[in-house]
C-alpha cells in the first residue's frame, strides 16, 4: 500500500501509471492510500474531488471514469455511452458528475450513483478544453472552435438545456 498526498483544492499534477501508482505536484491536505492490486487506468486525462475526499478519474483509454475513496479502494466505475471518450470532469453541489466526451462531442451528466441523467451540447461543442459547473446551476465549456467557429465558452444549465454562448476569440478569459 502506498500513501499519496493529494490537495483537496488544487492539484496541479497528476499522473497514474498501468501498475495504478499515482504521483501528484503540490499536494497539501488529502492523503490517500493506494492499494497495490488498483486496477490499471489507462489514459488518465482529468480529476476533481468531492467533498468527502473522493477522488474521481476521467480515464480515456478505458472510456470511463473512476471513483476513489481517500483510502484508493474503487468505489465505482462509470462507463460512457456510445463508445465515448471522457475528458474533463467536474461535480455539481448535489454530487452529480459532468463528463466532456470529446469523441461524441458533448457533456454527459451522471447522477451520483453513475446513472446517466442526460446528454447535451453536441450542436455546440466541437473541441472543449475546459469544464465547471457553478453554484447557481450553470455549465461552463470552453470550446477551442475549429476552422468554422470561433473559440467560445457554451453555458448550459445543469439540466441540458443551452443559455448562450460567449466569444472568447479576442480576449483574455480564464475559466
């Protein structure tokens, strides 16, 4: 068993090889133990942290995201749909997961259980690079564009359903 500190706010590096040994950049406040007998995720691309301390994994080459108490005991596994391609991931206040499927080119919305709730922006997205989700029910994609659209960031709200687009082609914008 290994133990692996983790920031509970800022990760800044994150990196899980085959054998499933985490490394992490700047880690503070959250330990976790990873069992030596942890699956291997293959293409480990994005993480958030819930409240409790649970790590979630969006884990390309397996097409599914990966959730792991602060102990690194897998408590779920969450396959995409359509032979998706999970990206980046965040949570909302209620525990739901947001997942960019960059091959299906939109977010699918989880409930905290790992059901699907909903697919969308798929007439928007064509490269994100970027997800949150506020604390009023919004969801934020910063999408790269590509040679017929400009780069944007789409908000949703949490339920699916497109508000407005903001161009970002011209200025500096974080999300």
């Amino acid at each position: 068993m290994k133990r692996i500190l983790l920031s509970a706010f800022l990760i800044t590096t994150l990196m899980i090889l085959a054998s499933g040994i985490m490394y992490t950049a700047q880690a503070q406040s959250l330990v976790l133990q990873i069992p030596s007998d942890l699956p291997a995720l293959a293409g480990a691309w994005d993480v958030t942290i819930d409240p409790s301390g649970n790590l979630y994994v969006s884990a390309t080459g397996d097409r599914q995201i990966v959730k792991l108490n602060p102990m690194g005991q897998e408590l779920m596994r969450i396959s995409l749909p359509e032979e998706g391609d999970p990206r980046e991931i965040d949570l909302d206040a209620l525990g739901n997961i947001y997942v960019v499927d960059s091959w299906n080119r939109c977010v699918h919305k989880f409930f905290p259980s790992g059901n699907l709730v909903v697919s969308f922006g798929n007439d928007n997205i064509y490269l994100a690079r970027a997800l949150a989700v506020d604390g009023v029910g919004q969801v934020y994609i910063a999408d790269q564009g590509s040679w017929i659209q400009e780069p944007k960031v789409h908000v949703y709200t949490t339920s699916g359903t497109y508000t407005r687009s903001i161009d970002i082609a011209d200025r500096d914008v974080a999300l």
